[in-house]
C-alpha cells in the first residue's frame, strides 16, 4: 500500500520535512542525480523522504531555537533560527529552512538507491577470531563506527543545530572498535 507523504510545516501528522514536488525540482539541478532519482516510482521517493526525515529528526538531538506548537510532528518549523547567511536574519516560523529541505531529498535519494540502511556494517566486519570455548573476540583494527548521518548531509544541515553545535548536538550510536 502506498505510503501519504504529509510535508505540512508545524502539521501533527507530518512524516517530510518536504514535498515530493519539491524533492523532484531538487534533483533535477543536481549532477549526482544521473537519473536514479527520476527513474525512481513514486511511492519509494515517499518512502525515502519520509525515511530521510526520520533519520535526520532522530540523529540530531539539539535543535536551534524553539518548537512552535507542542503537538507538531516534526522538529520544524521553529522560532529563532538564523539563516545559514546570518544577516539575513531568523526564518519565518512557518517554514522548514531550504537547507533541510535539500538534504533531506539527498539523504531519499542516498537510501533509496542504497536500498539498506547507511553505515550498517554486517555482524561479523572487523572481526579476526571468534571463539566458542572460553569464550573470545579478537578485532581485527578495520572496523570504523558509523556517524549516524552522511558528512554531505551534516554540512548541509549543521548550522540548523543547538548551541552544543557540531558532533555534540548529534546522537551517534556507540559501536564497539
């Protein structure tokens, strides 16, 4: 059954940070794109935007300014976040910033394509010995632990964090190393 993309700022119900029409345009002026956004069919785009913002809501943990309505869905719109260019002053608390929008179509396209979630590496990468008696792990030193979110959707994004800012302001899972 398809999924109902909801991109309604502020909405109790909104699963996107931003529309399918918006996600579309994006692409369109991207050279990465290459055709693996628009060849995809229309209920995956929903799928990987509704995906994307959930992952990026749930990655970071410290948001710049406030929520404007306790019973919205999603972390924006807010009150009191500059624009990436400061001068230009805080955004309208009625939108989602353009950034967010731009990386969350990103990240769709990312996971869409990728068809697995990013950074999840199989059980047994990194290890070298696995022992039953006695019990006993070795690692083998290759194993690098996942950051949560692509460094290309960071950057696009991180000027929209709380005042901790940078990796503090993200949840990163703990791996073993």
């Amino acid at each position: 059954m398809p999924v109902v993309l909801n991109a309604t700022p502020g909405d109790p119900d909104a699963n996107s940070f931003t529309t399918l029409a918006f996600a579309d345009e994006y692409h369109l002026g991207q050279i990465f794109s290459d055709g693996d956004w628009e060849n995809l069919d229309e209920d995956v785009k929903n799928r990987g935007l509704i995906t994307a913002t959930r992952l990026i809501t749930n990655a970071v943990r410290s948001w710049a300014g406030y929520m404007i309505d306790p019973s919205q869905a999603l972390p924006f719109p807010r009150s009191g976040v500059y624009q990436r260019i400061y001068d230009y002053g805080v955004y309208p608390t009625n939108v989602v910033p353009l950034e967010l929008q731009q990386a969350t179509a990103e990240y769709a396209r990312i996971l869409a394509n990728a068809k697995k979630m990013p950074d999840t590496p199989s059980d047994t990468v990194g290890i070298k010995e696995l022992k039953a008696g006695s019990v006993g792990l070795v690692f083998d030193g290759t194993y690098k632990a996942p950051t949560g979110l692509p460094q290309s959707i960071l950057d696009m994004i991180s000027f929209l964090f709380g005042e901790a800012g940078g990796a503090s302001s993200l949840n990163i899972p703990a791996y073993r190393t």
